[in-house]
C-alpha cells in the first residue's frame, strides 16, 4: 500500500539513487493539470552546520497532487548545491523534472521556492573552500552555534507562488547559458535523508491537496523524515486560489502514463482515420468514376472514327474520279504507254493506283 499511495514518484526516486551514472531524469506523469500553488509557511531554523535548505514542492500520487514540506539537509559533499525539482508543461502533459546535487544550480524552472530559491540561483548560501556559509537575509539560522554566516540582500523577480512552468498560467522563463551549464556537470542523486522525506509525506493524508486545499498542515520539518510534533511547521495559508481540477486531478482521472502513449495513439489514430476513409472515398470515387467515363469515351469514339473515315476516303475518291479522266484525256498524248489506254478497267477501281502505274 505503501508504494501504491506514492509509486510514480517514489519509483523514479529510488531509481535515482540507485543510478551511479545519474545526471538529470525527467519522470513523465502524464497529467494535464497543473499543481497548486506553494503554500505559505515559515522555515524551521538550521539544526546544525553542514545542512542546507531542501524547499517544499507537490509530488504526484495515485490519490493526486500532495505536499511534501521542505526540510534541512546534510549536504552531501563538499562543493555540492541542491536544484530543486520542478513540474514544467510538455507540451501534451505535466512533466516533473527531478532535482539534483551539483556544483552549480541549475534551471528549476523559474519557481518561487522561497528562502533563497527566488526562481534562479541560490542566494540562501554559497561555498567557500572547505566551508559552507549561510545567508541570514534568507535563511533561518536562528539560534544555532554556526559562524559562518552573511548577510546579503535578495531581490526576487517572482512574487508569485506559482508551482510549475510553463502552460497555461505557469511560469514564463527558459535556463540561462549558466544552468545549461549546470545540466552538463556531473550530478549527485538525491540522498536517503530525501527520499525518507518524501516516503514520509506520501503516508499522511492530510498531505493530499484534496484534503488540505492547498494549506498542508505540515509544510517544513526540522529535519527530514521528522513529522514530529514540535519539530513542523504548517502553513499560513494557500500561495493563492486553488483550482478543483488540480484538487480532482489524479493518474487515474487523466491521461494515460507517456510509457503507454506510444502504444495507445495506432488505436487512437486508426479510430479517427476510420471516419475519414470513407469521407474521402466515397466523394471521390463517384465524382470521379462517374463523369469521367462517359465524357472521354462517348466524345472520343464518334469523334475520332466518323470524322476521319468519311474524310479521308470521300475526298479522295472524288478526287482520284477526277485525275482520271483527264489523265485517260491526255494518256495518248502524255504517255503513249499501252497499258493506260483501256480507261473502263481504272474508273471502276480507283482505289488500287498503283496496278495500273505498275
């Protein structure tokens, strides 16, 4: 039941880790609506040095869109930043293209994650040598022993909580050469500690946007994996209005999953094709078939026999009926030949010329 609640995200994740040659999978889940915005809610304070901010986002599952609240994580290894993962439009359906740890972030699709995810970058912390520094402006330190710190003002472009890219009512932005850049480096899976998380998240049903509306009652945890009362955080309230279809919208109510599409649209394409054969068959064929027929072969026929038979042999007899009897005329004088002089054996055969020349 476990991986039922949540097996399309849950298996690419786990598909992720178990990749060594991970770099950036794009998990198709072929539905058509978009997510609810990002909910409002406070970061919980940084356990400890060594963590950075994983931000919240809604994953997927058979009973629809759910929360997964945003976490502190331990980062992975020196010189590592987390990308988070983003829905982005298709262009026939929803994709969610999955996060990753690298030495740069890349493109997350332009979303408003909060606290140093402002749509493009991190401002929430950044490396320097073997250290991690923490931004205050941005992030929640609050009142643990860490000395690596700074502060720096953020101005953030996008004031919406829209939560995916692209389509209708998404947001509007493309990667920058930078986090085209960043999709070419090599990229780390996201950590056990992660996918605990979002394991987490898919066992709470108050968690599903058709229970919460978009304001989950566990919106961030201190650390990941906790659900623990004393250690969440809930939302303040939705990141705006909700639409039903979103809260409705589940693999079951949409469109098949992309694996299956290609083997679906022949059968689509043959049903819509079968109405449109004989539409096309049957106005042509007797439109065809029918004038053409009888306008070729009853004008050529007469045409072509009547008009070229007494043509061409009534003038000639005519003609040849002619020649002959000046030519009997004026056989004595011009061809004194004797056999021209009979004239009754060529009137009646005026047809073979070439006996009496011969």
């Amino acid at each position: 039941m476990r991986n039922r609640s949540f097996q399309p995200p849950l298996s690419g994740l786990l598909l992720v880790l178990a990749a060594s040659s991970f770099l950036h999978a794009q998990i198709s889940l072929a539905i058509t609506v978009g997510p609810p915005p990002i909910p409002v809610y406070d970061q919980p304070p940084c356990p400890a040095d060594g963590y950075t901010w994983a931000p919240g986002y809604w994953a997927l599952g058979d009973n629809g869109y759910f929360w997964i609240p945003g976490t502190w994580v331990r980062i992975p290894g020196v010189g590592l930043l987390w990308t988070p993962g983003y829905w982005g439009w298709g262009g026939a359906y929803m994709v969610f293209h999955t996060g990753y740890w690298g030495p740069q972030v890349g493109f997350y699709g332009g979303i408003n994650y909060g606290y140093g995810y402002g749509g493009s970058g991190y401002e929430g912390g950044h490396w320097q040598g073997q250290h991690y520094y923490y931004n205050r402006a941005v992030t929640n330190v609050g009142s643990t022993h860490i000395t690596n710190v700074y502060n720096q003002t953020v101005v953030v472009n996008n004031n919406t909580h829209v939560s995916y890219n692209g389509g209708q009512g998404g947001v509007s932005a493309a990667p920058t050469q930078r986090e085209k850049a960043a999709e070419q480096d090599h990229h780390v899976p996201p950590t056990a500690e992660q996918a605990q998380q979002l394991q987490s998240a898919s066992q709470n049903k108050q968690l599903l946007a058709s229970v919460n509306r978009g304001k989950p009652a566990v919106a961030a945890t201190g650390r990941p994996g906790d659900f623990s009362a004393g250690h969440i955080v809930p939302a303040k309230a939705a990141g705006g209005p909700v639409a039903d279809a979103a809260l409705k919208a589940t693999p079951h109510t949409m469109a098949p999953p992309p694996k299956r599409m290609p083997a679906v649209p022949p059968s689509q394409q043959t049903l819509a094709r079968a109405p449109q054969q004989p539409q096309a068959q049957a106005p042509r064929q007797p439109q065809a078939r029918a004038p053409r027929q009888p306008q070729a072969q009853a004008p050529r026929q007469p045409q072509a026999r009547a008009p070229q038979q007494p043509q061409a042999r009534a003038p000639q007899p005519p003609q040849d009926g002619a020649r002959q009897p000046q030519r009997i005329g004026a056989a004595p004088q011009a061809r004194p030949a004797p056999h021209e002089a009979p004239a009754a054996h060529q009137q009646p055969e005026p047809g073979p010329r070439p006996e009496p020349r011969i």
